[in-house]
DNA sequence: TTCAGGATGTACT
DNA sequence: GTACATCCTGAAC
C-alpha cells in the first residue's frame, strides 16, 4: 500500500508515479479497484486553475491544506463528484485529480472524474479521509510500466496561462476520457 | 441573503 | 458540434 510519504513530495512525481497503482475502495467488506490511467495535477496557490488559487482557503479547500495522503472530494455542477489525492507537507495545497481507471471485476466504465467516483461510490462522505483502509487507498501491484503521455488539463479554459500548462499525466488505455492526440 | 458560475456527463442534431 | 441537468461554493452585497 502506498503510504503518506509517497504523497509527501513533489505535486508532479506524485502525479506521474501514480499511474497503474491499484485504487481500492472497500464498502462494506466488499473490495472493488480499478488501475489509474489519467489524473491532473494541481498546484495550489500559484495554479490559477486550482481551487486554491491565490491561497484560497475554505471549508471546500482546507482539506488541501492538510497532510498528505488524504482524500479531497468535492462536487462539481452539482450532480459530479470529483476525487483528489492531497500532496506535499501540511500547508501546500497541492492535489492531484483522478480523471479515469481502468475498471476492474464488476466495475463499470470510469473515464471522467464524475464517473470515477460514480463507479466507485465515492462522495463527499470520504473527503478529508487519509488514504488507507478501510475506505479508500492505493496499492501497487507492479503493473508494467508503460510510456507516459502529458497533455494541457481538460476543463480550465479559463485560467489563463495556467490553462495550457503540461500537468495531465496518462497511460495509453481505451479507458482515458479523451483520446489521445498522438504526434504523427 | 443573493447570485453567478463551475477541475462534468449524457443525449441529441 | 450544441443543449442542459442540477446544486454547492464563494464572494459580493
């Protein structure tokens, strides 16, 4: 399992060294995962894209500022939840965004945050919640490796030059919620 | 107290 | 490609 230190560096290691981890959720004993193929970083307060742009710090963002190695989930146009890894030391707030996994046994499709978070049962119940069982964690499971794709974030069109940023980190899978423009 | 807008997904043309 | 569901958050008042 990885533990609070593997969340406790840099928002961009953590981003890319999270791809093919194992995401597990265990509701009522029953255990579901799926492999992470697609997240976003986000690095708070510089990122204008970041809900702690400018050190913007609320009841939604306090989480961020926290320790590491905790979950961050908060609901988007008011139907989405979206899950967040939070990095760095306590007063960084930094995060990275799940946007799609590669669905395990009986877990349905997953490529968006919203649905991440649908396939997996995760809500606003499981912020702030440090990533370890019972609820919520990350295993690795030595997948192979494959080659990583960084593209600009999906979704922050309006955040200025913070929206072309190279800050979303793939794997190449069916399963990612855009398709990948590979160089000709 | 009010109100604009959002780190989205689905259906439809 | 565009429409829209649906409601919390944050900031202004």
């Amino acid at each position: 399992m990885l533990g609070p230190d593997f969340f406790d560096r840099d928002t961009l290691a953590v981003a890319r060294a999270v791809l093919g981890k194992l995401l597990v959720r265990e509701i009522d004993g029953l255990r579901v995962w799926g492999r992470l193929v697609e997240v976003e970083a986000y690095l708070g307060p510089d990122d204008l894209a970041a809900h702690s742009a400018g050190g913007r710090r609320t009841p939604r963002t306090e989480v961020m500022y926290g320790p590491p190695g905790h979950a961050y989930v908060y609901l988007t146009y008011g139907m989405h939840h979206c899950l967040n890894f939070v990095t760095r030391s306590a007063g960084t707030p930094q995060a990275v965004l799940v946007r799609a996994i590669e669905p395990g046994p009986g877990v349905g499709r997953a490529s968006g945050p919203g649905l991440v978070c649908r396939a997996l049962d995760i809500d606003r119940r499981l912020n702030g919640v440090a990533l370890k069982p019972p609820h919520l964690y990350l295993v690795d499971d030595h997948a192979p490796r494959r080659r990583v794709y960084v593209t600009r974030r999906i979704g922050v069109e309006s955040s200025g030059e913070w929206a072309g940023k190279p800050l979303r980190f793939c794997w190449d899978s069916p399963f990612l919620s855009r398709k990948l423009r590979k160089a000709p």
